[in-house]
C-alpha cells in the first residue's frame, strides 16, 4: 500500500467509526425520549442542524440496544465530542439511576 491509499483507508475508517458514534447517540436519545437535535444544539448553538444525525434517524431501523450513558460519554470523548458528552452527562444525572 503506497502512503495516499494508506491515508484514505484511515480516513474511511474514520469516518465509519463516527458514524457508529453518532449512531449511539441517536440511539441513546430514542432510548431515553430525548430529541438529539436539540441536545446536540444544546452542545453546539453556533453550529445548524446536524444532518449526520438526520441522516442517522432517517436510514437506520431503530436498535433493541440499551446503550449506558457512561459508555456514549466516553465514545463521544474519544472523537473530541467533549461538549456533547458534557451535555449528555448533565441530561443523565436527571435519570433516576446513576448514569444508566
């Protein structure tokens, strides 16, 4: 593999993986019947509306998936997110059990 393919396979990996995170997230809100654009905008006021999550909700059946919030908190950290995770961290301490 010569360096540009090697340069666009880690970006295609990257770009699948963020996929899956917003994926997560979209699902993490379904799961505790909370609008992810407007958690997302709660994080990001500056930015409009996501389309990466429209895209998400509008192509993807939803998961049987039980999604802890300590775990999309800390994938959303890995991808620099911290805005998000703070926002879905603040959302989750008004959960009855502790970060579930």
């Amino acid at each position: 593999m010569d360096q540009k393919s090697i340069t666009e396979y880690i970006i295609q990996k990257y770009q699948e993986d963020e996929q899956v995170m917003i994926q997560l997230f979209v699902q993490w809100c379904q799961n505790h019947d909370i609008d992810p654009f407007s958690l997302y905008q709660k994080a990001y006021p500056a930015q409009g509306p996501n389309e990466a999550i429209k895209t998400i909700i509008e192509n993807n059946e939803p998961m049987d998936l039980d999604i802890e919030s300590s775990t999309l908190i800390e994938v959303l950290q890995l991808f620099g997110n911290d805005d998000l995770a703070f926002v879905v961290s603040e959302e989750a301490q008004k959960f009855p059990t502790d970060l579930n």
